[in-house]
C-alpha cells in the first residue's frame, strides 16, 4: 500500500492521547488506593489537556485524507457494519469524556474517578475500532491479524505512557520514576509484539498468482507492462515505489527510533535523573512510531500488484 501522512499522523497522535489517558486515571486509581502520594495541583489538568490535544491533531490530520472535507459527517452513516464509521462515533465521544476528566479536576468535582472509568471503556473501545479497520481487511494478510489490534493498542499505551513519565518528571512528581519504569515494560511489550509480527508477516505466502490475476493457468507467465501504460489510482494508491532492500531498511529504523533507543533513555533516565533525556526519549519514540505506521501501511502487499505493479 502507499501510506498516506494523514492516516499515519491520526493513528500515532490519537494513540498517543489514549495512553497519555489512561496513564492519568491509573495514576488516580493508584493514587485513591492509598498506593502513592497525589501529585502537585494541576497535573491531570495539564495530562488531559495534552491528551486532547494530541486526540485534536490527529482527528485534524485525519481531514486532509478525505477528498470532500465537507462530508465527513457522512462517514459514521455506517456504524452497524463499518468499524471506521464506529471510530468516527467514539472518537470524538472519547475526546468529550476527556474534556470533562480534565475540567472535573480543574473545578475539584469527585467524580472523577467514574468520568475515568467511563473514558477508559471508550479509549478501549477506540484501540478497537482503530486496529479493526485493519485486521478485519481478509484480502491482506499483513493486517489481518489479531496482532494488527494488539501491536496498536501497545504501541499507543507506550508512547502515550513515555509522554506521562516526561510530563511527570517536568513539574518534579514524586512518582516519576515509577512510570518511567511503566513506559520500559510497556515499550518492550511492544518490540516483542512488533517483532513477532514481522516474523509472522515474513512467512506469509501470496494466495494469489500471475494466473489467478488474469485467469490464465499457463505455468510460464511474464510480464512485461503494467495493466495501464501510465500512471492511475491503482499504480498510485496501492504500491509505495519502494524496493524491498528500502523496506529492510525503514525496518531496522523504526525498531531503533520507536524501541531500543527510547528504552536506552528512559533507563538512562533511571540510573541519573535527567529531564532533558525524557523529552529526548518522547521526541525519539514519535519519530519511530511515524516510521513504524508508514511501514506498517507499506508492507501491506495488496493482490492488485501482481497486475498493476510490474513496469518494464
């Protein structure tokens, strides 16, 4: 497939805002539970605006994919059957219960805990619809996978957690340590889903041929021209120009820059408190997960290439 900048920013940024999410309320369950000190005043005030933000920017980038802006509003038409039409509902039902987390804090409302529970069921149900849009595509098998939904919604809880660990260790929490250590377990989670899952797609065989694309069961077919002799939707929108040699290399990439260097940094993090170094981890991790969505969009090899693609 040819990834497009707007999806790629819209599932990293709006994964990002759900971890940062649900890194507060823990923080609060842990905190009513008796577990750990509260944290100074204003830190789920400052958590939750930057969580919308982030939910704001990616459902912003999310516009710029879409040929007519204008009717957006058609595209949760189909929510019994379409699961994009189910993120268009709870995304924005999501970002609403993180507003009202946020001001609930702010004006010293107990129900915060409850308004936390109810966005964590949404922020879930989000990681869902997200990662089903892709897992339920049959056709290809890269995607479809129960690691497709497994490696967004760790990926996201990482990034997100790295980013309230950075925000943490900023207005100096007494906890901060504890969720540098979070965002580690949760970052290493990830490479080993990540890594299971290239191995997983590596082994995949194409399930269909030269002759199943035409209908033609010769055993010796070559070709020697696209199926259009210029450019058109198909040779644009579903293969990327890349070779695989680019491919190997993009990979190698975003498993350094989305999980060994941020874990190097946070353990650094660790061994000497640094703050410079948790926002150089948060940086380094959304540039390796920007690298790592537009791989993981990439290496989705759709049939139609097997008639479109070869250009002689």
């Amino acid at each position: 497939m040819n990834p497009a900048l707007s999806v790629i920013l819209l599932t990293v940024l709006i994964g990002a805002g759900q971890g940062l999410f649900l890194a507060l309320f823990v923080i609060e369950a842990v905190v009513a539970a008796g577990v750990a000190a509260a944290p100074l005043p204003g830190f789920y005030l400052t958590g939750s605006v930057l969580a919308l933000l982030l939910l704001a920017g990616g459902l912003l980038a999310s516009f710029f994919h879409l040929g007519h802006p204008e009717r957006a509003w058609r595209s949760a038409a189909m929510w019994r059957t379409s699961w994009l039409s189910r993120e268009v509902i709870v995304l924005p039902a999501f970002m609403t219960l993180v507003a009202a987390y946020g001001w609930a804090h702010w004006q010293g409302v107990s129900a915060t805990l409850l308004l936390g529970v109810a966005g964590v069921l949404l922020c879930l149900g989000l990681f869902l619809c997200t990662g089903m849009i892709y897992a339920c595509i049959k056709f290809l098998q890269e995607w479809a996978s129960p690691l497709t939904l497994v490696n967004f919604t760790i990926l996201g809880c990482a990034s997100g957690v790295t980013l309230a660990a950075a925000l943490a260790g900023q207005r100096g929490e007494t906890f901060t340590a504890c969720i540098v250590a979070w965002a580690i377990a949760l970052t290493v989670a990830g490479l080993l889903t990540r890594v299971i899952s290239l191995q997983r797609n590596a082994r995949l065989k194409p399930r269909s041929s030269l002759q199943t694309a035409i209908g033609i069961k010769h055993p010796k077919i070559a070709q020697k021209s696209q199926g259009f002799m210029g450019g058109s939707f198909n040779t644009r929108e579903f293969f990327h120009g890349r070779s695989p040699g680019a491919l190997r290399a993009v990979q190698w990439v975003f498993l350094a820059g989305a999980f060994v260097i941020p874990v190097l940094l946070l353990s650094a993090s660790l061994a000497a408190p640094a703050l410079a170094l948790l926002w150089l981890a948060c940086a380094v991790q959304f540039g390796g997960l920007i690298v790592e969505r537009w791989f993981f969009f990439a290496q989705a090899n759709h049939p139609q290439n097997l008639y479109y693609q070869t250009v002689s």
